[in-house]
C-alpha cells in the first residue's frame, strides 16, 4: 500500500460466503445478467486491443472474474439481495460506471487513449471501489477506512483470480491508487459523532484531486517511479467516472442526488417521516446539490473533461431550475411537516423538466 493506515480489515462474512464466482452465480442468479451484458460488450469493445498482450484474453478473464464477485458482495452487503440496503452504493453503481460511464469515455476519447491494462483497471475500479461502506470512522493521509477496506478486499481478490503481488505489482499499485483516489472528505466531524461519505459528500470533491500533493508528503520522489505515476493518472481518470452523475441525462443526474439523500438520511438515522429530516432534506437537494455542483465538483483528467464537461454544462441550467422550482413549490405549499413531503415536491418538479 502507498500510504500506511491504523489498522488493517480483514474478510467479513460476505466476503467468507462468497469466495469466487461460482458462489457468486450461485448466490445472483438472473442479476447478473445486466452485468454479463456490460462484460461481453465491452470485450467486443477491447478486442481491437488483444494483439498487444499475449495474455490479453486470460487478463479480461480473471479481470471478469472479480468483476462478478465484487458485484455480488456488494449486492449482498447494501444491495437488492442483503438486508442493508444502500440507495447509492449499491450493485447498480457498479453498472453506472462500468457500462455507460465507460462506455462514454471509449466513444469521446478512442479505444487507443489507454492501454488494454488500463481499460482492465478502469473495470475494476468501477466493481472494487465501493465494496465496503460499514468501517468505523478512520483515515490516514486524506484516505478513508470504507476505501482502504475495499482496497484490502480488491487485493485479496487479484490473489485469488491468479494475480501476483510480484509479477503483476502494476494492477495492485493502480487499484489501490484509485480507491484511495475515490475517498470523499473522510475527517469525522467535530465530536467524533457517526458519519459517513455521503454526509459529506457536498463538502468537497475527491481525494484524487489533492493525490500529487498526498503522494508528495508521504512518498517523496514518487514522480521518478513511472508505475506510481501512471496509477495516479489512472486515480485522476477514476475519480472522475465515479463523480460523472452529473454528465449523466438529467433524469437520471436528479434520480442519484435523490438516492444519495435517501443513503445519507438512512446512515444519519433520520427518519423521512419524522419532521427533524425535513430540512436536512431540503438543504441537500437545494444549497448542496448547487454548491457541490457549481463550485466544488471538477473533473480532474484530461479524459474525464473530454468526456463528460459538455454534458455536465448541458445539465447546468436544469439543475438551476430544479432548485429554484423546488423552493417556489416549497414556499407554495408551506414549511414541510418531513423529509418524505420534499422528496415527493422534488420528484414533481423534476417531472417538470424533463
């Protein structure tokens, strides 16, 4: 690992239950069919790019692999087959990234704008990042607990599907560069009371943005290490596929502010029926959303802007509606009685829009 931490996070019980992909199939069953759409597709997509490795069809495999494993934890943990249910971090962020987020970024940059190794990266990250999301507050050199879990977790994966920390030290430098890279603020909050990343979310961007000046700290002479520098390239990459809801059409854009209210609302404990949700709710989905919007969130590669600034700036007068129609039909109506009331107002006012 590049940067040291307090402690470190072994396998849970998910992890225990499903070891590989067999358990993984057995386990998922028809919900992995939207994901082995996305491999195949994206197979078909890399195969111009097969002659350049020997072992190009064994790395995509053992890549897949993990893919699929990482997929069904994570659905277990906070998704549609566990029992903790996430509106955000769940299985369907995985399809986010690795589908249509990447899918742009090979349309707008060129299947040539990467390496065969660092389109693999990319479809890790987009599984790995977000596998664990339960860890008790913590962080070392700006890097959360949540992702150095799943940083330790993804490593255990590499080991499994036929990695070698020695041979194949390139992918594990990488994959723990760009997780580290997806953390949100992870300080805890004055007090030391319980939070979490989507608490935060709107109080600055990622850690990929200040990773240099991390690296500079804690790993002097990095720059001279070509394989550190190439993995931090890859984190500013990551970092913005993770970040790029807001390029997405703005259906969809409104509908993952509105789930990541929801997570947060339910890892704060509050409930939406209850009136203390009511302006936290409302905050979120008006002064946060713009703030985080217009003045923190930037893309922080090359690729990330090619590919997703025009349509971020697209969404850019519609996000201004929707919070000055959202207040207008709040005011209307008078001071809200809960969270649930301006989330219903919030999803009329989208309908408006789009």
């Amino acid at each position: 690992m590049l940067f040291e931490f307090p402690r470190s996070f072994p396998a849970d019980a998910v992890e225990q239950a499903i070891p590989d992909s067999a358990a993984a199939r057995e386990r998922a069953g028809e919900l992995l069919e939207p994901l082995d759409a996305i491999l195949d597709r994206r197979h078909r997509q890399l195969s111009p790019l097969f002659s350049t490795r020997e072992d190009a069809r064994t790395l995509l495999a053992r890549c897949d692999e993990i893919v699929r494993i990482a997929y069904v934890r994570l659905a277990l943990r906070h998704g549609s087959l566990g029992n903790d249910f996430h509106a955000y971090h769940n299985e369907g962020h995985i399809l986010d990234i690795l589908g249509p987020r990447i899918d742009r970024l090979l349309e707008a940059s060129g299947l040539q704008s990467l390496e065969l190794d660092d389109w693999c990266v990319l479809n890790l990250f987009a599984a790995c990042h977000d596998l664990r999301q339960r860890e008790a507050s913590m962080y070392e050199a700006g890097v959360g607990a949540n992702e150095r879990a799943s940083a330790e977790e993804t490593f255990r994966l590499l080991d499994h599907c036929g990695f070698s920390r020695s041979a194949d030290a390139w992918i594990y430098m990488a994959m723990d560069l760009t997780i580290a890279g997806s953390t949100f603020d992870a300080r805890p909050p004055p007090g030391g009371a319980a939070f979490n990343a989507a608490e935060l979310v709107q109080s600055g961007g990622a850690l990929a943005a200040k990773l240099a000046q991390k690296l500079d700290k804690h790993r002097p002479g990095w720059q001279d290490d070509s394989a550190i520098v190439h993995a931090h390239e890859l984190a500013l990459i990551t970092a913005d596929l993770d970040t790029a809801n807001v390029a997405e059409p703005f259906a969809r854009f409104a509908a993952s502010a509105e789930n990541l209210c929801l997570e947060r609302e339910m890892l704060c404990q509050r409930d939406l029926d209850a009136s203390e949700s009511a302006q936290p709710v409302l905050g979120f989905l008006t002064d946060g959303q713009d703030r985080f919007f217009f003045d923190l969130h930037r893309f922080n590669s090359e690729l990330g802007r090619e590919s997703f600034a025009a349509a971020k700036e697209a969404n850019a007068p519609r996000l201004k509606s929707l919070s000055l129609g959202l207040r207008a039909r709040i005011a209307m109506r008078g001071r809200p009685q809960n969270g649930r009331q301006v989330l219903n107002a919030y999803s009329e006012t989208v309908a408006g829009l789009v």
